[in-house]
C-alpha cells in the first residue's frame, strides 16, 4: 500500500524527534553507578567506606549540569570524592567561575582529592592547577600520599602527575603506607600495566582512571568503546571494574562531559560510586 507523503512526512518527523530525545538524554542524564569492590585485609573501621568518581567534566563545556551533579552528590552522600581529570577542558581558564563552584562545592561535601588530566596538565607547569584546586580546599596528590583517616582506620591516597607510569619510587613516604589499603588517582587507564606491575614492591590495591571518555560511542552488549583520542580505536579500559593476576583493580569512569567529540552514543555520562568491602 502506498503511503501518502504526509504519512511520511510525519513518521520521519517521528524518527528524527525519537532520535534527538535519545541523544539528548544519552548526553546530558547522568548514570550512577554503584560498585561493590573487595580489598583484602581492609580494616574492619573502613568497611564500607564510599568513594565517589569524577572524570572528564570539561567544564565549560557542561557547566549546565554541574547543579544537578552536585544535588546528586550531596544525596549520595559519598566518604570520599577523587577527581581524576579534565575536571576544567583545555579551552578554559583556570579562574573558570565554574569550575571553581564545582571544586568549592565537592570540598563541601567532604574530603576531595584530585590529580591532572591531559586537558589540566598543560595549565600546571605554571601551578596555577594546583594552587586553584588549593585555594577551594581540594588536595592535590600528585606524587604524593595523603591519608584519610575513619576512627582508627587509614587509607593511602596517591596520585600520579598526566602520562605518568606508576613507580612506588615516586613516593617518598611509601613505606609507611605498606600495611594500609592503598588508592592510586591516575588519569590514563592504558597504563594500567605500570600500574599494576610487578617489578613495584608496593602497588596500589585499587586504582580510579578516566580520559577515554567510555569510548565515545558504545558497542550495545559488548561492553566495549569505539574511539578515543588516545589510545585511539577500540580501548581496552573503557567502563567499570577491572582487575589484574596479581590482585591491582581499577575502576575507569566513562567521565561526565565531552571534549573533541560533542556526542555520545549509547554512553550517558558515568559517575561511579565505589563501596569497598
């Protein structure tokens, strides 16, 4: 039966608004995951401890949802907040009133540490980064150690400067953090082979990463990622949990804005809330 050209006008009209509300929702409603991750010899005083996610903001670029991210913060209510990057997008400046609100604003909801992505790193040789960062009580932990203490509990959270492998060489201190649960904040998950290496006597338990972004566009299914600016095709830490042989794991956070690429497809805007156990 032949379909009268109003009809069709009317089911491409249909089509095309179907198609836009996806890509509008798959762009801008935040998915929260939660993840259940095991640590052995976790103390007792840490058990449960709640770690929120954040990656690849790019703010300016999404500065419109940096409400509703904060609103979903302060009702999640998380122990620890780790930024691992591109927080602020290389277009912008570092006194971005944005993005020093959203800083201020995790600092207010409790302890927030943070390390440089690629986008970030061009702004620190000057440290201008870091005394930002500083200056709205978020602690930077590139090459370095802090510990947060719950009750008699402790945990070592390190971070790595951008493209940077991991050595516990890096880490002056590292030694007296040997019999506690270690966190690593590092950018680029496809280093995770130096982050999980066994040439380093004292690896981190848990590492968070970000950078590529999910991929771009999802694979329905696969659990895979198409693109990334680097390491380009077909990523292999896109989204989630992962774990090595000798017991490192790494959470990839698919991040919460986009950069080069301005759409996502079938790869809402990830923030993972951690649960150790």
């Amino acid at each position: 039966m032949k379909i009268p050209w109003n009809s069709k006008s009317i089911v491409l009209i249909s089509i095309a608004a179907i198609i836009a509300i996806y890509v509008f929702l798959q762009n801008n409603r935040i998915e929260v995951q939660h993840l259940d991750v095991e640590i052995n010899h976790l103390p007792e005083g840490l058990e449960g401890l709640k770690i929120a996610h954040l990656s690849d903001v790019h703010i300016p670029k999404n500065a419109s949802s940096i409400e509703k991210l904060v609103n979903i913060l302060r009702k999640e209510d998380p122990d620890i907040i780790v930024l691992t990057g591109d927080i602020l997008d290389g277009s912008a400046s570092i006194d971005n009133p944005d993005f020093n609100e959203l800083c201020k604003s995790l600092a207010g909801i409790t302890d927030t540490y943070a390390v440089t992505g690629n986008h970030e790193a061009r702004k620190n040789s000057t440290g201008e980064w870091a005394e930002a960062l500083d200056k709205n009580s978020v602690k930077v932990v590139e090459n370095k150690i802090e510990i947060y203490r719950k009750g008699n509990s402790k945990l070592a959270i390190m971070g790595l400067k951008d493209n940077c492998g991991y050595s516990y060489q890096y880490f002056d201190n590292i030694e007296t953090v040997k019999a506690i649960p270690r966190i690593l904040l590092a950018h680029r998950p496809e280093l995770f082979h130096t982050y999980c290496s066994g040439s380093n006597k004292i690896r981190p338990d848990l590492v968070f990463s970000g950078h590529v972004h999910g991929g771009q566009f999802r694979i329905p299914f696969l659990n895979k990622g198409v693109l990334s600016p680097n390491p380009g095709f077909f990523p292999e830490y896109t989204s989630g949990l992962y774990a090595s042989g000798n017991g490192v794991q790494m959470i990839v956070s698919r991040g919460l804005g986009n950069s080069i690429i301005p759409v996502r497809i079938n790869n809402r805007p990830h923030l993972p809330i951690i649960h150790l156990k």
